[in-house]
C-alpha cells in the first residue's frame, strides 16, 4: 500500500494551509461521516457487508480483480468510464479508513488521453460533485509530489496519483486515525 505524507509535519512554527484547515475543521466539532453509496466512517462490519450485499444485488458493486475487491463502474465528469476499487479497514469494528483506487479501463500507455494526470483531475471533479468544493493543494518541500486534500469536520479526503495508470483517494476519520497511525499498520 502506497502513502504518502506531505506537509503533515511544518518545519518550526510555521504553519502550513493544511495545518490551519485541518486544525479548524478539528476543532469546528463537525461531524461528517459519509462517504459514497450509504457507506460511512463509524458503520461497523456486518453493516458494512449487508450494504455491499444489497448494492451488489441491484448490480452497482462486484467483485475486482484488484488489491481492493470490491468494484464500483462509474461515469467520470468528463463523460469517460472509470472502475473505482475499495475496501475499508476498521479500528475497533468501526469503519476509520477508505482506500480507494480510480481507473480508466481504457488506459493503455500511449493514450496521453488515460493517463493519471487527467484522472487525478476527473477525480477531483468527481468528488467535488460528491462533497462540493474546496480540494486545495499540498506538496512536499521540493514540489515534487502532489496530492489535492479536502478536510470537512473530521473527514479527510486525499487524491494522488499512485502510478501511470490509477489514481487513489483515501478518506480518513481523523477522530479515530491519523496518519501515524496509518504508517503503523503499514509497517
């Protein structure tokens, strides 16, 4: 599993706009728990099963032939088809972490058209429809890694590019993780 932490951590006291953010959003008490098709953060796993089992009887999830199994076929905001992957972890039965994958299934190396530089932007788009604006930028010191952040209560979304081909977007409940916690399990 790939993370990538930037600008978790400001050099001195200087604080940085995700450290604002994120500490008002905090401290704001909001809770926002949703997060696509009647999946939230706090549901624990039997009902999360149960919610995959009716969608999958109505057609909108399958199984996926990826590292994250379950698959959901949507239509991106520039009208282009694209394969979601996801599966949760939970802490304490409690669904805490969404990783999530976004593919075009028509990406092949030399179509510019597919890449993951116009995913990650039909990503953002796609999610802004979803959660409404206000995605903002976060890069490393050396403005060599990208990834687009959007904090709402205690609802964090981060979107990167994973590689050639996908784009991830992980969604944090940053009342119950962050993201030392995430390195740990990763470890």
């Amino acid at each position: 599993m790939m993370i990538i932490l930037l600008a978790a951590t400001p050099s001195c006291a200087q604080k940085t706009e995700y450290d604002i953010i994120k500490k008002r959003e905090l401290s704001s008490g909001k809770q926002v728990n949703e997060l696509f098709l009647n999946i939230s953060f706090g549901m624990d796993q039997y009902t999360f099963y149960t919610t995959c089992r009716e969608h999958n009887k109505k057609g909108l999830l399958t199984d996926g032939a990826h590292h994250l199994p379950i698959l959901y076929k949507t239509e991106m905001p520039s009208g282009k088809k694209a394969d979601m992957f996801f599966y949760p972890q939970f802490s304490d039965d409690k669904l805490s972490f969404m990783p999530i994958e976004f593919e075009y299934p028509s990406w092949f190396p030399t179509n510019e058209e597919y890449s993951s530089t116009f995913l990650k932007k039909d990503v953002v788009d796609l999610l802004e429809s979803w959660y409404g604006q206000g995605f903002f930028e976060v890069t490393d010191k050396g403005k060599t890694k990208s990834v687009m952040v959007k904090i709402d209560g205690n609802r964090l979304i981060r979107v990167f590019k994973k590689n050639l081909k996908s784009v991830r977007v992980e969604m944090m409940d940053l009342r119950v993780m962050n993201f030392d916690d995430l390195k740990k399990r990763n470890e």
